[in-house]
C-alpha cells in the first residue's frame, strides 16, 4: 500500500483528485470520512464518470451498479481503523465496501482522519466496534444494542452491521491500494 500525509481535509482532497485521471470511472463507499472532506463535491464538479450509490432504487439496480463498481479506475472509501503497523481494520453489513477494498477496482484510495489510528490490531478493532459502529448503527437507523448503548455487545441481531470483519495487511497488487492519513479528525 501506499501512503500520503496531508495536513488539512483540502489538501487530501487535492491529493486524491491528483491520483486519477480526468474521464476516470469513479466510486465510493458509505464514508462520513469522505463527506467531510468535501471529495464528493469535488467529484460532482469534475472530469470524472460517477458510479452513484444513491441512485438505485431495486435491488436489480443495486446489482448492476456493484458490476459497474467492479471494474471501475478508482473506489473512494473511508476505513474503520488503522495500526501503527499499517494495517485496515474495517467492518462492514453486507460486505460490497470492504468487497471492494480487496477486489476489483483499478485502484482504492482510502481517506482516513488521525483518529482512525490505533496502536495494534486489537486496539483497531476495539475501535472499529466501539468507535465507529454505534454512531452508524444511529446514522443508518439500525435496530442494534449498540445504537442503544453506544458500546458493541457482540451482537449477532438481523441489523448489526458488523457482519464482515476484514484486516488488510497488504495489497497484492503494487501501488493500488492507497491510504491518505489527514491531519484531522473526521468520520467515526
């Protein structure tokens, strides 16, 4: 994996747009990382072919629009945690965002707050539980003992959105995973 260190939320945002080429095939995943940023507007206003999430209203739609992000140049997505080693720690409901993050796409570039980091792998995922799922669990309106608590009880109810733990290490690939580590704190 690469990685890039910016100062402010505007020079990441920068730095990622200089990462792609105009025309480019461009998706996301649900991040109020990236939101913050202010990447989407910048993508809406740019050379760029969007691949929109919001714009499926079916499940069929939904489908066709994860086959477009399969092959698509760049994937834009947030992560739940980072180790001091360089490791991801995401957890994920159905999985099409970490799905992405280690398939498909030409390149992913992660936009992570220093919040996000974490001195080790349990640290990482004590965060992802506890930091970063309850307020989603509230963001996204699910039925889960933690959006009550604010505390992960190790739920296996039918909204918990901690279906898929994922740890990436590495990219097998050179140079198409990369992580943009900003100097703020953003998302969860």
């Amino acid at each position: 994996m690469e990685g890039y260190y910016c100062p402010t939320r505007q020079e990441a945002v920068a730095k990622a747009l200089s990462l792609m080429e105009a025309g480019a095939a461009v998706a996301w995943g649900g991040s109020m990382t990236v939101k913050e940023t202010g990447l989407m507007d910048a993508l809406h206003k740019g050379p760029y072919q969007l691949i929109d999430r919001e714009l499926p209203k079916t499940p069929e739609e939904q489908r066709a629009l994860y086959a477009q992000v399969i092959g698509c140049d760049t994937f834009f997505m947030g992560t739940n945690a980072i180790t001091l080693d360089g490791e991801l720690v995401n957890i994920d409901n159905r999985g099409n965002r970490v799905a992405f993050l280690c398939f498909g796409p030409r390149q992913v570039i992660i936009l992570a707050g220093m919040n996000k980091l974490a001195p080790d792998r349990e640290s990482a995922l004590q965060r992802a539980h506890n930091m970063a799922t309850p307020p989603n669990a509230l963001r996204l309106d699910r039925k889960t003992p933690c959006a009550v608590s604010g505390r992960c009880s190790d739920c296996l109810v039918p909204d918990t959105l901690c279906s898929q733990i994922v740890i990436t290490r590495r990219s097998s690939i050179p140079g198409r995973i990369k992580v943009i580590l900003i100097g703020e704190e953003l998302g969860y």
